[in-house]
C-alpha cells in the first residue's frame, strides 16, 4: 500500500526527468482514449501506429530546437516552451526508429492495461541516441558502480561486458571510465577494481596501441590513468600527471580553496548524521569527503544528505567567508546508493578533460550511467556530450549491444 508520503516524494522535482515526463504525457493521451479494443491483434497494431506518429512529432520539435540551438536562441523553440529546463542535443534523435526498435523487443504496443513507463521512454532515448551517435563515435566513458560492475564491487572476469569493451577499443573507439571512487594516484587500488577487465585484455591480446585507448578517471576529474602493458605482459594502470595533459583551464582552484570546501561538506555531513540520528562514518579525501553507514539507509535519508550538502555549499560560495576565486569551485555533491558523498569537481570536468585529450567533440562522445537524477553525478555530463541513462550493468551491456550492431 502506497503512502500519501511515498507519493508525494516521488512528485518531487529532483525525482524527475522534465523530458522523459513529458514523453510519457503524450504517450499517455492515447493509450488512455483506446484503452478498451474490440480485436487484440487490431489494438497492437494501432496503438504502435499511434506511438511511432507521438515519436516522430518529438523528433521534430527536437530537430526544429537544435535549429534554434545552432542560431543562439534555444528558448524560442516550442519544445523549450514545452519542457523549459530542455538543454542540448548535440545529435539528431532518431525516435521513430528507436521506438520501433524498442516495441519490436519489449512488445509495449501489446499492453492494455500498463501505459508506457518512464523506463520505456528512457530506454528508446538510449536506442536513439546510440543510433544516431555511432556512425561519428570517438570516445564512451561510462560510471563505474551500477554501470559496469555492482555497487561497490569488482569487475568480474569473463563478465559479457568485457568483449564489448575490446570490441570499441580495437574499432578504434577510446574509452574510460570516470567513476567518484578516489584512491589518489594509487594505480594498484584501480587495478584491484577492474581486475576481471585488465584480466580480459590480457586474454584478448590487445596490442600496446589498443590497450592506449582505455582511460581511468577517478575522483570525477581529479586522478587520470592510462593502460600499459607491463613486465610479463600484464596489463595495469599508469598514473598520468596534471603536467602531461591540459586541465589548467578546467582545474584552476588552490588546495587551500578545496580544504574550505570539504571543511563545509563535512560539518553539513555530521549534522546529517546528529539529525537523523544515523549510525555512520564520515571519511575524509584529498578532494573529498563522505558518510559511510554501518547500518543500510533509505534512499530519503541519503537525498537528505546530498540535497544538504549541495545546499550549504552553495551558501558558503555565496558568502564572504569564502576565499576569493575566479570562479567558484565546482563539487559534486551526491546519493551514490548506499552511501553520500561530496567530491571536488565533477563529471562534467572529467569528461570535458578526456574530450581535449582526445579531440572528441560533443557530438562524437557517449557518456554511460545510472545517476542522472538531481542528486546524481552523472546529470552534469549531459552539458558536454550525448548520454544514454542505464540502471544496470545488464542494460549497458544490452545497449552496447546494439550500439555493435550499428557499426
């Protein structure tokens, strides 16, 4: 049974993703209307009739909104009208196709009683973007925890992942990993990690070239590594100093400024913890700080933390108590599913820093996670590039799967 309470947090607007919303607004019209079919066979037919034309409509408010985009004028499209926080879309967005694509697998045009969800919305919106990206894709970065491997687990050797990661590399493709997790310039602590996947390159026999393309990010911007074939033609993690590449842009805060900051997140944290009485440790980074709990949380307490958290630090950037900076720092403040963290920097960062890297523009680069809600840390890539939403090691790997079979 449903709570009063339970439905109302679910309404909240850092529970909600505008566009998918307002897909599922207008899927939900007709499915409403003729929702009581006379022939079965007839009902699926039309009701896919129906969703394609809704699919193709948003495909073009999208194209006529990039038009607007390119003239510097977004807000005069009558989609921005329609879901005002719409941001970029670096690529058209084949729709129609993807849904086609989509139904022909999952069968929605088939349901009479269950309209179409937020999670079928969200995977046609993947099967578009993959298809409209793969033909010009340069480089995929993906989350870590819940994308390619469970939270705050390993990636497991023989995983079905691992040869649709060789597959991109040796097409060519660069890819990385920008995950929270922050070990310093601890290779080996990133190794233990990605174990299963380094296993797999050595069983693969990646050449050195190949084996180049594969990054760690860590820290969401802070500590970058590329892949080596060491002594004993182990594959392992090389630690690549700020020096070897261009962050300077990017990066521009002094130790000092991060020491504040984190100084602010983790008293925030600690009264989170003498509020809601939460049993937890609070471990303290370089460029981060968290709470760890002994004992599971609910996702409420954990949004209360991040939605704290973020709230404090944006008074404090706001204040004259807050050392003089070019701009004010970014951090990332988030529910990373069993545990709050707040990070210097973002993904937003990390993914624009490997862009430069690599010269792989927006339209050209896939970002791959589970955490694009409000209190997410992926939602801040989708200013820097094309994304596709995942809840599950499983559904990257079913998207990488169809992304193979676009090449």
């Amino acid at each position: 049974m449903t709570s009063q309470y339970r439905v109302n947090y679910h309404l909240r607007a850092h529970k909600r993703d505008s566009l998918i919303e307002f897909i599922k607004g207008m899927l939900l019209t007709p499915f409403v209307l003729h929702s009581q079919p006379t022939n079965a066979q007839t009902h699926v037919t039309e009701n896919a009739q129906r969703f394609s034309e809704i699919f193709s409509s948003i495909e073009h408010l999208i194209q006529e909104h990039r038009s607007f985009t390119r003239q510097g004028i977004p807000t005069y499209s009558r989609l921005a009208k329609l879901v005002p926080s719409i941001g970029t879309f670096f690529t058209p967005l084949p729709l129609q196709q993807a849904f086609e694509r989509v139904n022909a697998q999952d069968k929605i045009s088939a349901r009479k009683h269950v309209p179409p969800s937020f999670n079928d919305v969200r995977r046609i919106l993947n099967m578009a973007q993959a298809m409209a990206i793969a033909p010009q894709l340069k480089l995929v970065t993906f989350d870590g925890d819940m994308t390619l491997y469970a939270d705050g687990q390993n990636f497991e050797e023989d995983h079905g992942l691992t040869a649709l990661l060789i597959s991109l590399l040796r097409r060519g493709i660069n890819v990385a990993i920008v995950t929270a997790a922050g070990y310093g310039d601890d290779a080996k602590r990133y190794e233990h990690r990605l174990s299963g996947l380094l296993a797999g390159f050595g069983k693969a026999r990646l050449e050195a070239e190949e084996a180049a393309r594969f990054f760690v990010l860590g820290g969401e911007c802070n500590f970058l590594f590329r892949t080596v074939i060491q002594q004993g033609n182990r594959y392992g993690l090389e630690y690549v100093s700020d020096a070897e590449y261009s962050a300077s842009g990017l990066r521009s805060w002094t130790d000092s400024q991060v020491q504040q900051l984190l100084d602010v997140a983790e008293t925030e944290l600690r009264d989170c913890v003498e509020r809601m009485a939460i049993s937890a440790e609070i471990l303290r980074k370089p460029r981060a700080v968290g709470l760890v709990p002994q004992a599971q949380l609910t996702r409420e307490q954990l949004d209360e933390c991040a939605l704290s958290s973020q709230l404090a630090l944006l008074k404090y950037q706001g204040s004259p108590k807050s050392q003089p900076c070019d701009v004010p720092i970014p951090f990332c403040a988030f529910n990373g599913g069993n545990d709050c963290w707040v990070d210097i920097g973002n993904k937003l960062i990390g993914v624009r820093i490997l862009q430069d890297m690599l010269d792989s523009p927006p339209e050209a680069t896939l970002h791959v996670g589970d955490q694009f809600l409000s209190t997410g840390n992926d939602l801040s890539t989708r200013t820097a590039c094309c994304t596709c939403w995942i809840i599950n090691p499983e559904e990257t790997e079913r998207i990488l799967t169809e992304l193979e079979k676009m090449f």
